[in-house]
C-alpha cells in the first residue's frame, strides 16, 4: 500500500535524520526511484521532510540542530553577556521608549531589565517573552518574517512599523566590529531595520562582548559616528580603544 510505504519512509527518515534515495531504493527494491521520489514530494508538502539533492532530511531534526545552535550560543561567553546586561540596567529609567535588539547578549539583558514603566519594541520573540513577564512594561513586536537561526523578525512589515515610532533608547546588539568596517551583521534583512533603528534612535548603546571585536560581518549597520555609547565586558584592543575615543564614544 502506498501509504504504509510513505509511512515507513518517512520513520526510517525521521530515525536517521537524513537519507539518500539510493538508500530508500536499497530499503524498498520493488519499488522504483519515480515513486520514491514522489512519496518524497507528499512527504514534503505534509510538512514531514524537506528535500535535499539526492535525498530528504527530517524537518524535526533540522529543527533541533537549530535549537541547538542557538542554545550553544547561548552558553557562550555567559559570564561576558550576564556583565554586559548588568552594566546595560543602569542605563534604563522609567518612562522611556526603547529599543532592545535580538540576540543572546540582548536576551541576557531582556531578563534582567527592572519592572518600570517602559514602551518597548524589538524583533525578538524570545525577548518579548522574557519582558512580558513585567506588567510595567509594554511589549511591541516589529512584525515581519522570523528568520529561524536568529530568532529575529524583519523584512518589509518591520521597516514599516519601525518608520512609525519614536525611540528614545536603543540597545543594539552586533556579530562583529572592526575600526574600518564599523558594526556589521550577516543577514542583509536585519542589517536593514538595525540601519533604520540607528537613524531613528535618539540614543545608541551597543551591547557587544570583547570576542567580537577586529572582526567583520557582510553587512554594516553602523559607524562610530552612529553611536552614543558601548557597553562591553573587558578592555578593547588598543586600536578599537582608540577608535572609540577619537569617536566620543562612552564606554562602559
């Protein structure tokens, strides 16, 4: 019967996390690769696999490799991200309109910030999850598509959203910077709305640890001049050291 071949397909993919077509024609030898193939199109349109040349991988255990990833990053540099976001506190105070970014380090600060009365927008959900936890606070999402590995909503919907609001505050989060190539990211999407933030922002603070400086990320964000403060965990290399003060750039 077709669906208990589709059945077994798809257990025996899901088991292995990944398989070729050669090893499902070895598996049903009666069967021809015109079939496979198309039990692997139903496969994926109930939302079970996803093909891959050659093959399909199980959507759940894509999923956990993701989950994993993000939770790896996580744990990295926990005792640098719990320094920064203790520092980061200090700079909110009631009554503001602020903006936290996506990110581990911004969702280390997100647990941390004080039941106050604050507007807050992001582009995270996990953040929004941790400040609602707050009645004081109100919680805005930008909208826009959830790109997967980082937990982070952009795209056209957030621009439009983020057009509209004033900011007062805006905690910035950034995967690298370098003197010459400012602060940059990977996602061109995100890179986009951080861009917007920065212009609308009355006030800058980026939250970044000591790893991910002299280093450079596809797309910039923001240049020194952009920024009003950074807030970080150890001493600077001496020519971001520099950088920062020819620039005024408070450092905390």
């Amino acid at each position: 019967m077709p669906s208990e071949r589709r059945d077994d397909v798809n257990n025996y993919i899901q088991s292995k996390g990944e398989v070729t077509l050669a090893e499902l024609q070895a598996r049903h030898p009666d069967v021809s690769g015109m079939t496979l193939r198309r039990d692997l199109e139903h496969l994926e349109r109930r939302g079970d696999v996803v093909r891959i040349r050659g093959g399909a991988k199980s959507i759940a255990h894509l999923s956990m490799l993701k989950e994993a990833a993000y939770t790896q990053r996580q744990t990295e540099h926990a005792e640098a991200k719990l320094a920064i976001a203790r520092k980061a506190v200090a700079l909110l105070s009631p009554g503001r309109s602020i903006y936290i970014d996506s990110g581990t380090t911004c969702t280390c600060f997100a647990q941390r910030v004080p039941d106050q009365s604050l507007f807050v927008l992001t582009p995270a959900p996990n953040v929004a999850l941790e400040l609602v936890k707050n009645p004081n606070v109100k919680v805005n999402l930008t909208g826009g598509q959830l790109h997967r590995e980082t937990l982070t909503l952009s795209g056209f919907n957030a621009v439009e959203y983020v057009k509209t609001l004033n900011i007062d505050l805006a905690f910035m989060a950034a995967s690298a910077f370098s003197p010459a190539s400012g602060f940059s990211c990977g996602d061109y999407y995100e890179a986009e709305l951080k861009r917007l933030v920065v212009k609308k922002a009355r006030h800058v603070v980026v939250l970044m640890d000591a790893s991910k400086f002299n280093g450079t990320m596809p797309h910039t964000f923001a240049a020194l001049d952009d920024i009003q403060a950074l807030v970080t965990d150890g001493p600077l290399p001496r020519e971001c050291e520099k950088a920062f003060r020819q620039a005024r750039v408070a450092v905390y």
